[in-house]
C-alpha cells in the first residue's frame, strides 16, 4: 500500500536541480513530483553508502585542516544546512564548507567567503551548478556570509579543484536557476521524460511514476546497412 502523501508547499532539495540545468537529466517531472510528496524510496541499484560516506568525510576532513591552517574559520555540513522559503517554493540544501576570514591586506574590514563542495566520483557539470545555487542561497541564508565582499564556489575532487568565480554567476544563469526554481515548485505537472538510463537511478517507484523506464533498450538488427 502507497503511503505517498503531498506537501504542505513545495520543497525543493538542491541536488535535485543540477542535473537538469547541467543538461545531465531531461526528466523535470521526477524533482517537480519530489517537491510536491512524500513517498516510499525505492533503493538505488549497487550504490555503498558506507563507502562512499567514509570518502566523502575524508575528503572533507583534510580541507577542514588545510583551510583552517590557511587561516579560514570554516563553518562544516550540518552548520551551513539552510531553508530558504520564496513565493513559489522553499529551496534547501547543505554545502560541505563555507569559510570566511578578512581580505588580505585589508583594513576596511572587509571579508572574503568560499564555498566548497566536496566530491568523490568522477567530475560533472552538474557540481558546478551545485555550488552556484549555494552562491545564490548563501549570502541571504548563512550569518557568515551575510555582507561579504566576494563569495566564491570551489568543487572539491580527490586530485583537483573546480574554482567557481562569482563572476560566472550571470545574470544569465542566475535567470535559468529561478526559473527552473518557479517550474519545479509550481503547482503544474510538467511531461515525463522516461528513459532506462535515469530511471535506474532514480528513487520514485513505478507506483508513483506509472511510466518508469526499468528496462534497457533492446538491440535491433537490420539489414539496411
């Protein structure tokens, strides 16, 4: 029996918007259905979260170390959860760091912040946009971040680091995040887009999405060519 229930309002997590303004996902009916219920997971296939969690606090860890070494004070995971609540949606999310310390040299008392995002798998685009919607929420949300003088987004992977400045935060992409802000949270149901490939990794069962894509495509043989 289906215990699927629907919000009070629209809740949006931000890791559910990523991978359609990175253009890695197609299907806006899955995070739009996410924002509006509650409802029963369905596991992801072959995933170690013990793994992955203890890779993940490691990496973690060691920029803790280096940027309070580096003079930072960092603000780490649970510190830095925020809910921000708009006119169509509540937008929420955690970044792995914020840090914030005065600006080299100054002596206005001016300070600089960064937000850091920290991953374990191979690199996506999606985590660049995952580190600008912090950029967005962040200097409205996160006490240390309000009145900054510059706030910039760093991606963290094992061997590199993405650096994400603010002024690649457009007005251009700032538009397409609200914008896609307003779809997912609006009360209109937009078209599914199923296919093998994010269904297998998505976490609403075909009770919920009566069109899920469960199955790989078979190959078809011809003589054409």
């Amino acid at each position: 029996m289906s215990t699927t229930q629907r919000r009070g309002g629209s809740y949006i997590w931000v890791t559910w918007l990523t991978g359609l303004l990175s253009g890695d996902r197609r299907c806006t009916w899955a995070p739009w259905f996410k924002a509006h219920f509650k409802y029963d997971k369905v596991a992801a296939p072959s995933f170690d979260q013990a793994a992955w969690s203890s890779d993940h606090d490691d990496l973690v860890r060691r920029r803790v170390a280096e940027l309070t070494a580096d003079g930072w004070l960092v603000f780490v995971e649970d510190q830095n959860a925020f809910t921000l609540q708009g006119k169509v949606a509540t937008l929420a999310g955690k970044p792995d760091i914020v840090a914030v310390r005065a600006s080299d040299g100054d002596l206005n008392g001016d300070r600089l912040a960064r937000v850091e995002d920290a991953k374990t798998g191979k690199p996506r685009h999606a985590d660049f946009w995952q580190v600008l919607t912090y950029m967005l929420a962040l200097p409205l949300t996160h006490e240390a971040v309000r009145g900054v003088s510059r706030l910039t987004g760093y991606v963290q992977y094992r061997d590199h680091v993405v650096t994400v400045q603010p002024e690649e935060f457009t007005p251009a992409l700032r538009a397409k995040l609200i914008a896609l802000i307003g779809l997912v949270g609006g009360p209109d149901s937009p078209t599914h887009a199923p296919s093998p490939r994010e269904c297998g990794f998505c976490d609403i069962g075909p009770r919920d999405c009566t069109l899920r894509a469960d199955r790989t495509r078979e190959t078809v043989t011809s003589d054409l060519f």
